[in-house]
C-alpha cells in the first residue's frame, strides 16, 4: 500500500491600497473639506495620497492639524498656505510658473522640492521648511524666508532667483547663479548656516539647539540652547509686534568659543 503525501502549500500576501489621485475643482477651498477635490467624498491626508492643485487654484489647511501626503504639484498661478500651527509632512513638492506658497507652520520634505520660473515660497517668522533632497529654484523664483530653512541636499538658484528675507538657511551643498542674502551662490560655503547681514549673506556663529519663550505673569521668559558658539561676543535681544519692525530689549554675553552645550 502505499501511502500519499499531500503537502499543502499556503501563499499568503498582502495587498496594499492604491494611491489616491486627488485634484482641485477649479475653485480652491479649505484642504480639509471634501468638496475643494475631485473625489467629493475625501480629502489627501495619507501618505499614499497624491494631491495636485489645479491652475489658479488657492487651497489653505486648517489650523493645528498634521496633515501626510505623497507628492504635491501646484499647477500655475496656484496657491497654498500653511498656517502657524499647521505642519503639513510630503515626500515632494512640484511647483508649477507663477505658483506661490506661503508657510507660517511648517513643511517637512522627506524628498526634494522643484520650483519652476516665477514662483515664490514665503516663509514667515514661525515658519519652517525642512528639505530631505535638494531643492531647486529656477530662474526667477523668489524667497523671502524670515523663518528657517534646512535642505540636506543641494540649494540650486537658478539666474535671477533670489533668497532673501531676515531667517536662516543650511544647505549641505549650494549651486547655481541666484543669490542668497545677496551674496552670490557661488560664493556661499557648503555645510553653512547663513543668515542676512550688511552687504550680504553671513555664516551665523552659532548651532542653536533649542529657542523656546514663556509667558511669566506679565512677563515673557525666554531660554535658548547652543551646541557651538564661535568668536560669539553677544546675543542681542529685540521684540516686535507685527515681525517687521523691531526693538531693543537688551544684550547677553556669549560664550567667544565653544563646543559644549550651553
């Protein structure tokens, strides 16, 4: 007699769900409600989604939400705002001739960012961007970070593209033939944190860790956090009310040199 093996063999696998496409209507909105995109019935918060912003199209996030996404096109003449306490997470961004975007929150690229002829990105005292690729401006693309930028890839401006405004930007490398604080690209040391001065782009002398302000009865506390400080005299401390105008409050002395925490 003989005996019969069955040997059962069970193929398991996972399917994932497909990327969702989604597109403006023609009219811009609020991202977060359903009817500002082609699908009606949803909005792209997950990190699968697409989102494309169609020609002349503004859309505007919410406040005090994270929102994840895949990739992001802005079409041309487009426009997207991220508020204060916004932060809005993509793999890309693609920006299209004369689209604009303006961030008083916060950006955060796991990959990079193209900026096409005549676009802008406005990046207000609260905002931040950080690029996990390069970042590419061609011609004619305007900056005014008063915020913080960090790209960890590449800062290409392309001719006539302008960085300017009164925040800081760390490039691991910088290219091409725009400016940045008015100091031309080719100029600007890779691996540099720079921030505006007279005349120009100047390598901030410190690694500031942390920056953080309290309110104290009817008084504001403020306690900040340096890595490095270099040839570092004083810190000046100034107060403004509509991020403009400033003025001074007092000064406190540096450590010179230093690569300790502090």
């Amino acid at each position: 007699m003989k005996n019969l093996l069955l040997i059962l063999t069970i193929v398991s696998f996972t399917i994932s769900a497909n990327a969702v496409d989604y597109s403006t209507l023609g009219t811009g909105g609020q991202w977060d409600v359903n009817a500002t995109w082609n699908d009606g019935s949803s909005y792209p918060d997950d990190a699968t989604d697409n989102a494309t912003l169609n020609n002349g199209d503004s859309v505007w996030l919410p406040a005090g939400v994270t929102i994840t996404v895949s990739e992001i096109e802005f079409g041309n003449n487009s426009i997207l705002f991220i508020p204060a306490t916004t932060t809005l997470i993509a793999d890309s961004i693609s920006v299209l001739n004369n689209a604009k975007f303006y961030i008083e929150g916060t950006l955060s690229l796991i990959g990079g960012i193209n900026m096409r002829n005549n676009s802008s990105l406005d990046i207000s005292l609260t905002g931040s961007l950080a690029v996990g690729g390069d970042f590419y401006g061609s011609n004619n693309v305007t900056i005014l970070n008063d915020g913080d930028m960090d790209i960890t890839g590449d800062l290409y401006l392309g001719t006539g593209a302008t960085l300017d405004g009164e925040g800081t930007v760390t490039a691991d490398t910088y290219s091409g033939n725009g400016t940045v604080f008015g100091t031309s690209m080719g100029d600007l040391i890779d691996t540099e944190t720079y921030h505006a001065g007279d005349g120009g782009a100047y390598i901030l002398p410190i690694e500031l860790i942390s920056f953080k302000a309290y309110k104290n009865t009817n008084n504001i506390t403020i306690n900040w956090q340096t890595a490095t400080e270099e040839n570092n005299d004083y810190f000046t401390i100034e107060r403004s009310a509509d991020g403009i105008t400033y003025d001074y409050i007092g000064s406190v002395t540096g450590a010179g040199n230093s690569s300790t925490t502090l």
